[in-house]
C-alpha cells in the first residue's frame, strides 16, 4: 500500500550487487556480526571522506574491503599511511589477525549523483542550523546539475527547532520506483541536532540500465517516389522501363568516352 520498500533491495540480484559476497557454514552469524561493525566504524571513522558504499569480500583466509569515496585522498594519507593504520585497527578489534586483509579504496566519477554522498551534506548543513528548506533546495538543484533525471528529498523531525515534528519534501523530475530497469540510487541518515535528531531520505533516478537504441538519421530511408498508372497522360509499365533503360545506356555511353579520353 505505501510502496516502501528499499529501492535497492527491489533491484538486488538484477541491477544492484550484494555489498557482503561470501559463504558461511556454522561461522555466518560471526561474520554477519564483524560486516555491520565494520560498516559503522568505517562510517563514523571516514564520515569526511564522502563514503558511497562499502563492499565486503571473504575468501579462505582473506577479507577484502572495497571502498568508494568522493575524497580518497582523505583515507589514503600521505604515502599510504592512512589504510595502514586503518588495516591495524580493523584487525585489532573486527577481523580474526591471522587473516589476510586488503583495502581498496575507488574515487567516484560524479559525488553529486551519490545519495549517501548527498545524505552527509544534507547532515552537515542541518547540524550548522540551516534552514532546512535552502537546504534541501540546493541539494535538488545540485543533484539535477549533475545530469540527474530526477531527485526525492526528504526530511523528518523538529525541523528549524520547533516544538512539534513534521515531514517535509520536496521532489523535481521523475522517479519510477517501481520501475526494475531504472537506475535509482537510494539513501538515507540521521542528522544529530541540539533539539533532537532529523531523519533524512534521498531517492536520486539517473536513467535506465537498459536504454532503448534510437534509429541513426542516416539509416532511415527515404519513401520511394510513386507512379500513376492507369491515368489519362500517364506513363505505362512498358514505357517506364523503355525511359530506365535508355538512362542506363546513356551512363554507359559516357562512362565509355571518358575512359577513351
């Protein structure tokens, strides 16, 4: 009835990936345990950074973590030096020692089309008590500058500070939920104020995964030019072949007397 589930869940297995890929026989339920962890530490430790989304990997005796990030250099450091601290921490409190871990951080093509990337700013501006209607106008705009289709924003607390709670959006473009070939990007996060916390919900449609192939102009023929038959002062078949016949022969008169030239 409400059409509230998670777009990205609607799609998994289609068009959306599993963020957690490995099998678990009787070690699933500490396995499942050290992913969320992991994901809420990386989140609160790189919240600069502009994380999109993280990928956990398993192998036999291997843990590989795939990041992506709007500013990697943030995690990086100088010389490597940030995902080697990173690496200690993680098998210090997460991931058994003996295991071999690898961390892989990707720059984004475009942060502006990110949800989770656009969730943090909204936080950021919300917590420095910015109206929250500029905020979510410049958002919009930014988003759909970015080549977006369409944006759903919204927001969800005592919004400016006042005193009873309220739910606010606001939605430009298209955004085809229900639809399993649109490409739509979801997010959503919390930001901690001095008068409670806001809830914050961003839907972001970037176009279909399988776009339909237009006709190329140069393909498109032209309509072949008709002929009234039957009609009084009107070409007959046989004298419409006499005059095609008599056109071939003159081509090839002339193709001959250039050649003798």
């Amino acid at each position: 009835m409400g059409r509230k589930i998670n777009p990205k869940l609607f799609r998994l297995g289609l068009s959306e990936n599993w963020r957690s890929r490995w099998y678990a026989g009787r070690d699933y339920v500490e396995f499942l345990r050290q992913d969320t962890v992991m994901r809420k530490f990386l989140n609160v430790k790189l919240r600069d950074a502009g994380i999109d989304k993280i990928e956990i990997e398993r192998n036999r005796g291997e843990v590989t973590v795939n990041i992506l990030a709007a500013k990697p250099g943030l995690i990086i450091g100088r010389g490597g030096s940030g995902i080697e601290d990173l690496k200690k921490i993680i098998l210090a409190k997460f991931v058994d020692r003996n295991t071999k871990l690898q961390i892989n951080i990707t720059e984004i093509s475009n942060p502006n089309l990110s949800a989770a990337v656009i969730v943090r700013s909204m936080a950021d501006d919300l917590e420095r008590r910015l109206p929250f209607r500029r905020v979510l106008k410049q958002n919009i705009e930014k988003v759909m500058k970015a080549g977006a289709k369409g944006v759903k924003v919204m927001v969800a607390g005592r919004l400016n500070g006042v005193d009873i709670a309220r739910t606010e959006k606001l939605v430009e473009g298209t955004i085809p939920v229900s639809t399993l070939r649109a490409d739509v990007d979801y997010s959503r996060g919390i930001a901690s104020t001095t008068y409670g916390v806001i809830g914050i919900k961003v839907w972001i449609y970037k176009g279909e995964y399988f776009a339909k192939k237009d006709k190329k102009a140069d393909e498109v023929k032209e309509p072949a030019k008709s002929v009234k038959l039957f009609g009084k002062n009107k070409a007959s078949i046989p004298e419409i072949k006499k005059n095609n016949n008599k056109t071939t022969e003159k081509k090839v008169v002339k193709v001959v007397k250039k050649e003798t030239k």
